[in-house]
C-alpha cells in the first residue's frame, strides 16, 4: 500500500513547480502573448458555481475586457470587476512568495511561459483562506 502513496507522492511532486523567481516566466508572456489574449480560467473556492467558473476571459490592453461562460454567455459586472489577467495571476505568486505564504505550487504550461495551475495556502492555520485556480486555452488575440 505504500507503493502507491509514494508514487502519488512523486507525481505530485513532478507535477508542482514552485519556483523562486516567476519573473522570467512573466517576462516570457509579455513578450511572446503581449498584452492582448483569451483564455479560460476556473477557480477552487468557498463559492457559488457561478462565481467558480469556468470563465473565458478576453484581455485587451493587460486588462480584462469582457468574459463568458462556456456557453458564451456575459458574465456578471460584480464577478467581472473579480476576474484576473495572467499578469495578475503572476502577481498574486510574486506577492505570496513575498508575504512568506505557507504553501506555493505552481505548474507552468509546457512552454513554461504560464501558469496553468495555481494553488496558494497562505496560512496552514486557517481555513478557506486558500488561491486556487486554473488556466488553460491561452490564446494571443491578434491585432487586426
């Protein structure tokens, strides 16, 4: 039985990515995306459905334009004033490795230019306290 714990333990382990310094990763977006994409976010919370997402979210300018649900339907004003670019993703690890966050992994698409996975324990000590999201679909928006 301790087999298969421990080679959970070690894809796990593989699999999270809890870097230092995501400045290059950061630096590598804004270069090879700019500031203009879509992409397709879900957050891990104590919350409803709705605000949990899936959300396409459509960033123009480094900053989020509009989002959909998967069926493409307008978001809430009061859950889009919520929703993050990438760089504000990026941000929230920076600010966590610099706030002596309890717990950071981070799992960067196969590129390394992005954060896919995010998962931020801020204090092991309280609950529900937690930074959880996925990113996936990334896609440039191409200037006309």
């Amino acid at each position: 039985m301790k087999a298969p714990l421990l080679l959970a333990a070690l894809v796990t382990a593989a699999c999270s990515d809890t870097r230092s310094d995501p400045t290059s990763e950061r630096d590598q977006f804004a270069t090879e995306i700019g500031e203009n994409y879509v992409f397709t976010l879900s957050r891990s919370c104590e919350c409803s459905a709705e605000t949990a997402g899936p959300f396409r979210i459509y960033v123009t300018g480094d900053s989020v334009d509009n989002a959909t649900d998967l069926q493409g339907n307008a978001v809430d004003a009061e859950i889009l004033a919520q929703l993050p670019t990438v760089d504000d993703i990026f941000q929230r690890i920076e600010d966590a490795e610099t706030e002596g966050a309890a717990s950071i992994n981070v799992v960067y698409d196969p590129d390394g230019m992005y954060p896919t996975s995010v998962f931020i324990d801020y204090s092991e000590e309280i609950a529900d306290e937690e930074y959880s999201v996925t990113v996936s679909d990334l896609e440039p928006i191409l200037a006309d």
